[in-house]
C-alpha cells in the first residue's frame, strides 16, 4: 500500500504531491491533465519501471532530474532519475539506504490493467510471451535472471551465427548446450505458470463475459514440452545449417507462443472486442491473485481508464474482484466509476497542462 506521493520534475508535474486511501483511488480529469502519469508515477516507486518508458523522458521538459517520493505501512521509497552527459541515470532509496536496481523482493508489487493491453491478446507472440515472462518475473525469485542470462545466450551463439562464415565451430555447440539448458528451466516455468492460470481461468472468465463459454491458454512450441531442453538441443543441432544461413536461432523459448483459446479456437479468428476484454480482465484478476499467492502482500491495482471501455455488465464484475486491493482508477468520468463501489472512494482531481 502506498499512503502518499511527491513529484518533482516528472513529466507534467513540476512539484506536487497527493494523498492515497488503502481502497479504491479514482484519479480524474479531463484528457492531457497528468492522470496517467501521475498512474505512472506510482509504478514506478512501486516497481523501479514502467511500461511508457524508463529515462529521459519521464523528466519535465527544461530540466535534468526528477524525483519521486512515496511512503508506505514500511517507510519510505525514492526514485531519483538525473541527466549526465544526456544519459538518464536512476537510483533508489528505501528508507535511507541506496539501490542502483531493485530486485523482485525490494518492489511492491503491481498489476497493470490499460487499453494497450488488449493488443497482448491477439498480437505478436512476443507481447504474450512477455505478459507471462513478466507476471513469472513477480512471483519466481530469480526468474528476471534467468531470463537475462537466456537473452544473452542466445545474443552470443546468434552472433556466432552471423559471424561463423556459414560453418559451424566448435564454440557453437557450447552455446547450444547452454541455450538448451536455460531455454528448458524458462519453457518449465511457462508451463507451470500457465497450468495454475486455466485453474481459474474459465470460471473467473464465465462470471465476468456472463457465459458459459470455455477458454484457456495453452503452449504452442516446436519442442517435446515434457523433454524441452533434450529436445532443443536436437533442434539446435539438426538446424545449425539453417540458422548459419539465417543468421539466427529459429528454435527455443524465444520463438514459442502462448495460444489463447475461446471455446477451442485462438481468440485472434472467433473473439469480439467485448471477449477479449473479458478475457483480459480475467487474466489481470489472476495475475494479481497469483502474485498475492507468491509475495505474501496484495498487488497495487493500476487501472489506466479501463471503465470507459467497458459495459456496465463488465463494469459491475470486475469492481468485486477490486475490493481487497489497493487500487488506482483513472477516468474523465469519476460517476461512471463511483456507482459502482458502495465503500467511499478517494477522488483525486487533476488539472490540464
């Protein structure tokens, strides 16, 4: 929970501060008045990034820092970001003591819920393969990390690849094995992942599309999902041609996808807008219920203008499944909001540019 925040110099804001409530936040105004930055700066004192960007722009035009501050129930967090020699330098502070980087057990968690997210269901592969690397990322201690040491894997043999002349050397295999080996721990964890999802999934799903309709999400993958890290060393072997010719790796976790399925057809052929933001709605409900599983705490709930795009059904359930969290709502509405939560709300008003 997150009682208060100060900024300065961020984005819109020169120097202001506002007050939180432990329910529900509604943060309106009308369109270019700070409301999703202000939403902003509060995953980033929760979390250490955001999804809009991570240096020189978060700071207000004309000058070379700025710093956000925030106290929770456990102290106090700060988030300074300055300019040196045109590169965005940022540091943390958690009640006094300095961080260049957080890791996942210095961060308050948080989930995101904003339009753009709709595209992550019927996307590219990667924009799904990152909702669930993300959400992994904030309930396994060490994923973020295995993650990086895969992208550098695999940044090193496609760099092999393009450089070997078109034959294979023996280094090549030493980064096979060790590409298989990490790419078999992430494709595990994926798997796992996606087995307690469609554990909730369809039931959550039914209550907020109100239908009987069934969906889950599965693992499309050129591998043995039961053998993966055996099986993409073969790949990689068998393949080596090819990938010297492309000058990349075709095989492995970056390449695999997750299929959303409604009634037994991907989302992308037979879903209405209306059933994927269902859809989406519901991943979001499990993704802060998974997290509060793992941390132990419940997520911050970041809802950047989501009532506007919904129906008054959809309205209506997805508000019971906000009442345990701490969540932030933005909206030029704040009465398409309000009617629908009988505990009084905080209203934070924000003004034009």
């Amino acid at each position: 929970m997150i009682t208060d925040i100060h900024l300065q110099h961020f984005r819109s804001y020169t120097d202001a501060s506002f007050d939180f409530k432990p329910g529900v936040n509604i943060i309106v105004g009308p369109n270019t008045s700070g409301k999703t930055n202000l939403l902003e700066a509060v995953l980033i004192i929760a979390s250490g990034s955001s999804y809009r960007g991570d240096g020189q722009e978060l700071i207000e035009f004309g000058y070379n820092f700025t710093r956000i501050e925030a106290h929770t129930p456990n102290g106090s967090r700060v988030v300074k970001i300055e300019l040196e020699s045109n590169r965005a330098q940022k540091l943390f502070e958690i009640n006094s003591q300095k961080f260049k980087r957080l890791g996942m057990t210095r961060t308050v968690p948080a989930v995101v819920f904003q339009p753009d997210h709709l595209r992550q269901l019927i996307g590219s592969p990667e924009s799904r393969r990152n909702f669930v690397d993300d959400l992994l990322a904030q309930t396994i201690t060490g994923f973020s990390k295995l993650r990086s040491d895969y992208r550098r894997a695999l940044a090193q043999r496609n760099t092999l690849l393009r450089n070997s002349s078109k034959t294979p050397t023996p280094l090549l295999f030493v980064w096979d094995v060790r590409l298989s080996s990490l790419g078999g721990q992430i494709a595990q964890l994926r798997l796992k992942l996606l087995d307690s999802i469609n554990a909730q999934l369809g039931k959550i799903y039914q209550s907020i599309s109100s239908t009987k309709d069934s969906t889950e999400l599965s693992y499309k993958t050129s591998c043995d999902s039961g053998q993966y890290e055996t099986t993409l060393l073969r790949k990689l072997k068998e393949n080596v041609d090819t990938d010297l010719q492309r000058g990349f790796t075709a095989h492995g976790p970056h390449r695999d996808d997750i299929l959303i399925m409604l009634d037994g057809h991907p989302i992308s052929e037979i879903a209405s807008r209306g059933e994927v933001r269902s859809l989406l709605l519901s991943l979001k409900v499990i993704e802060a219920r998974l997290i509060e599983d793992s941390r132990g705490v419940p997520p911050l709930l970041l809802l950047d203008d989501v009532f506007s795009e919904l129906d008054g059904a959809r309205r209506r359930s997805l508000t019971k499944y906000l009442q345990n969290y701490q969540t932030f709502i933005t909206t030029t509405d704040a009465d398409i909001v309000l009617h629908h939560f009988t505990e009084e709300c905080n209203v934070i008003a924000t003004q034009p540019d």
